[in-house]
C-alpha cells in the first residue's frame, strides 16, 4: 500500500512538473509576442504553432535553424509575410521556444 502512495505521489510530482513547464514555455512565448502572430492550433497572420511542430517532425536540425529564424526572422516558408527578427529574444529563449513549440 505504501509502495503503491509513492508511485502515485511521484507520478503527481512529474505530472505537475511538466505542466508547470508547459505554463512557463507558454509564458515566455507571450513575453516575447509570439502570440500576437501565432495560436497553438490556428493559423492567424503566422502558422500555427501545432503545424510547425508537424512539418518539422524528426528534424535533427529544427531547434537550430527554428531558434535562428525566431531571433532574425525569416520568410517564404508559410507564404508572404515575413516573420520580424525579434532581437530581444536570447539564443536560450529561442530554443526553449522552439522545443516547446516542437512538443506540441
């Protein structure tokens, strides 16, 4: 019965954990003004974020060239407007952006 307490108490810690992270990323996203452009799971003036995580599904190289284009820009990817570089955004946020994004 007690073994039985401790799986369920630390399953409930890893649970909350994760979700307090979810919470976080979101958080950071809205900080850096993601969200005036991007919905998880709608398309607005930027495609949502849900699409970009499956169009790059098992890129080893997403994180980095994601990060890179957070934090100078890019476009032509999703159509024609350009995504601005968002210069107050570190290389760390970026990939804890991108990682969360790609999680999703």
């Amino acid at each position: 019965m007690l073994r039985k307490k401790l799986v369920i108490a630390l399953f409930s810690f890893f649970v909350l954990s994760a979700s307090q992270q979810v919470l976080a990323d979101e958080a950071l996203a809205k900080s850096k003004n993601c969200l005036a452009c991007h919905m998880v799971a709608m398309k607005i003036v930027g495609p949502a974020f849900k699409d970009v995580a499956a169009k790059y599904k098992g890129d080893s190289g997403a994180v980095a060239a994601l990060a890179a284009k957070v934090i100078k820009g890019g476009g032509g990817v999703w159509g024609d407007i350009p995504m601005p570089p968002n210069v107050t955004t570190s290389q760390a946020e970026a990939e804890t952006l991108v990682k969360w994004i790609l999680s999703l």
